[in-house]
C-alpha cells in the first residue's frame, strides 16, 4: 500500500526467471550444503528466519523516495531478529539487478547504540569460504554461516562496503528504521565517520539463525499496513513487531519468530509497487526458511488504486476471492497454517483512492473471509480499529492521519487481534 496516499560450492544462489511476477526459488549450486559449512549445534538445529523484508525493483521513484547506487561507499542497516541461536547467515538481494552485484566487504555485529556496533561482536561475513561476493543479475545469495550469538529482540549491524559503482540497488523503499552510508571502507569501524541516513533498506533481504530453540516462523504478509506505515520510526510499533512482542512476553509462545513481508504499495492482482502479491507469495511466504505459519491481509490497494490509475485496473470482489483462495491453497500445498485477515475501513481515504463501489467490493470480501473454509484461521483486523460508531472508518484513535493506515496504537490493536493460541 502506498504511504504517500500514495565458483561456487557452498553459498547458496537463488534465481528468478526474467519475466517479473513468476518467482520461484531454484537452488543454482550442486553440492551446497546448509549455506553455513561447519557442525550444527545440535541434533534440532536448523536456519530458521529471523528477520526478512520483501525487495522490489529500483524503479519507479515513490514521491520523493527512491532507489539509489553505491560507490566506495559503506551502507549499514539495523535489524531486529526474533529467533535465538550460535549462528547466523546474510541474504542478500539482486534480485531486481540487471548486472553482476559486486560486494568488496560484508560484516555483521550486535548493536550497542544506534549504527554503533558493540566492541567485540564484530565478525566478517564469507560466501563460499570467501570474504565478499558477487551476485547475479536477478539472483539473491546466502552467506556462509557466522559464530554469533543472539537472542529474540537483539539488534544486529549488517556493514556492506561496496568499491565499484552499482547500478540502482534492489530495495525495500520504507524500512521504517534509520539506516546509514557513509563513504569508503567503514564496514569494520565501530562508529561511522560522517555518515548520511537513510530510510530505506538496500540488497539486505533476510537474516537467518540456526537454532535449536526456535520451533515456528510466523510470516505476515501484505501492503503498507503491515509493512508499518504510520508506527513510529524506530520504535518497532508496527503490528508484526507488536505481535512478537506479545509472543514474547507468553512463555509458551517465546520459541515463536515473526518475519515481516509487507511490501507499500503492493497489490494481490497485479504488478504495481513491486510484484503481486501473487506473484511474490512463494518467494517471500513459502521460501521463508522454517516458516510454519502466515498471516494474509491485502488487497485494499486493488480495491482503491484503480481510482489513480483507470477503469482498466478496477478489480471485482470475486476476483479478489480468487486470489485470496490461491494463497491459501498454495500454503496447504506445502503445509503452512495460513489465517486470513479482514480488510481495514477506509472511508475518505485519499479521494479518489475511496469510492463508494470500493466499499462495496472491501464488504463483499470481507463476508467471504469471515465464512470462509480455505484458511485456517480468520483474523478480524477490521473489527480491532473500525469505529463502532461509523463502522465504514478507522476509529480516530486508531488514525494514522489519512484514514488508511493506522498509528502506533491502531497497530498494537491489530496485534491483540491476533490470537496466540493460533502459535501453541
């Protein structure tokens, strides 16, 4: 959803076909072993995901948002993991790159201030039993695993130092946390010397953990709203985070990871701001190493964007159905307990985005979710924020400010909608 309204024998490569919209997962490497060499810890030890983002191609720009290159430049991003283990490994994106991705450096820490690595917990990240690496066109690549030890809600540092020009980097253009650059090879300073922020998140897609403690992954998955638009940045308030943090705080669902796949923007049916939701659902939900169990809630972008863009694009509520119904059978198909969430009012919502025969289709999918049998689960985010008063509106305590996306406590109202016992 759109914020604005609007030689390798152990890395792990990872490809997609060159028409945008069919993802698959194909495993490039004969011979690759887990992507991390070494002993595991343990009988149950396994890569589970701990944090992951969708990625999009670097075109075009979002208002004033937009993709960038790099040249003798470090970039570090933070993240928050939500699995515990002794190890963890890098995935890294080009996927949305037309050349080779030429990295000199990568190195991961523990965070002891913002952008600040805490001393000692610095350690480089290998590919192949090689330090750096280079990514395909159209490829993303796993590193080799790393000693390091985390726990659930730890803040890690990923430095990616890259000497030669890139072309527009593979992206997720609202991160929602503060990010940096800064020029040169900074990747192994504890602090950067004159660094720039950044908001958005660059080639970095997904931080594994091989765990023997970490038994489901939860995937949320859909546009803006669970991407976090309108919860405060840094603060990790959208509902995903919110949800983890509930995990968190029940011992019986502490062994619970939660990774967040919101892409602003996106739509079910079509390609808009990045790949469908179709089309991106195998990659980013199914191809989430350990993932257990998702939660759907999209499409009121195909419902409202079609008021911007044409007639051409508007979307019947069946249509919507169908493809909600495709999600849920491709999760059966490969054993993944997925729940289904009501969509969220959006009465006066950035006109023409909200029309009347909008909210007839959101209605009529919404009616359907809650009778339907081809999840299994349904999640009532609506009922959490609409106003009881004016049920067609999200209730102002609840209003980001444009009626669309919720703030800090509409998303924490939409984490309480979710029930634990759906993860026990």
């Amino acid at each position: 959803m759109l914020t604005f309204m609007r030689d390798l024998t152990m890395g792990t490569l990872f490809t997609r076909p060159t028409k945008i919209g069919a993802f698959v997962l194909a495993l490039a490497a004969a011979g690759c072993d887990d992507g991390g060499g070494g002993d595991d810890e343990g009988p149950d030890a396994r890569w589970v995901a701990a944090w992951a983002t969708s990625m999009m191609e670097p075109e075009p720009a979002i208002i004033e948002t937009k993709s960038r290159s790099f040249s003798d430049e470090t970039l570090r991003q933070t993240v928050t993991v939500t699995a515990a283990g002794d190890r963890v490994r890098l995935r890294l994106s080009n996927l949305f790159g037309s050349q080779p991705l030429e990295l000199a450096e990568v190195r991961v820490a523990k965070e002891q201030e913002p952008l600040v690595t805490a001393p000692g917990s610095d350690r480089q990240v290998h590919f192949a039993g090689r330090p750096g690496a280079t990514i395909p066109a159209a490829a993303e690549l796993l590193s080799d695993g790393v000693d390091l030890e985390v726990s659930p809600g730890d803040r890690l540092i990923v430095s990616i130092y890259a000497s030669k020009p890139s072309e527009l980097a593979t992206w997720h253009p609202f991160s929602f946390t503060t990010h940096a650059v800064a020029e040169g090879n900074q990747a192994a300073s504890e602090r950067l010397t004159e660094p720039s922020t950044l908001s958005s998140a660059f080639w970095l897609a997904g931080v594994d953990v091989e765990s023997a403690e970490t038994d489901k992954v939860v995937v949320t998955f859909g546009d803006s709203i669970t991407d976090g638009s309108y919860s405060t940045v840094d603060a990790r308030r959208s509902y995903p985070d919110r949800l983890f943090a509930r995990l968190q705080d029940d011992p019986e669902t502490r062994s619970v990871a939660v990774v967040n796949h919101g892409l602003g923007g996106n739509r079910l049916l079509r390609d808009s701001v990045g790949p469908s939701g179709l089309s991106r659902f195998e990659r980013d939900v199914l191809g989430t190493p350990g993932v257990t169990h998702a939660i759907v809630l999209i499409g009121i972008n195909d419902i409202g964007m079609p008021g911007f863009v044409g007639p051409s694009e508007q979307v019947t509520a069946d249509e919507l159905i169908d493809g909600l119904e495709s999600l849920a059978d491709q999760a059966k198909a490969k054993g993944v307990k997925a729940f289904v969430g009501t969509i969220l009012p959006f009465e006066a919502a950035f006109p023409p985005y909200y029309t009347i025969e909008g909210e007839e289709i959101r209605q009529a999918v919404n009616t359907w979710i809650r009778d339907n049998d081809a999840y299994d689960g349904v999640i009532d985010f609506e009922a959490a924020v609409r106003d009881p008063e004016h049920p067609t509106r999200i209730l102002a305590a609840f209003d980001g400010g444009d009626h669309l996306h919720p703030n800090d406590a509409g998303h924490q109202a939409m984490a309480d909608a979710v029930p634990l016992s759906l993860f026990k």
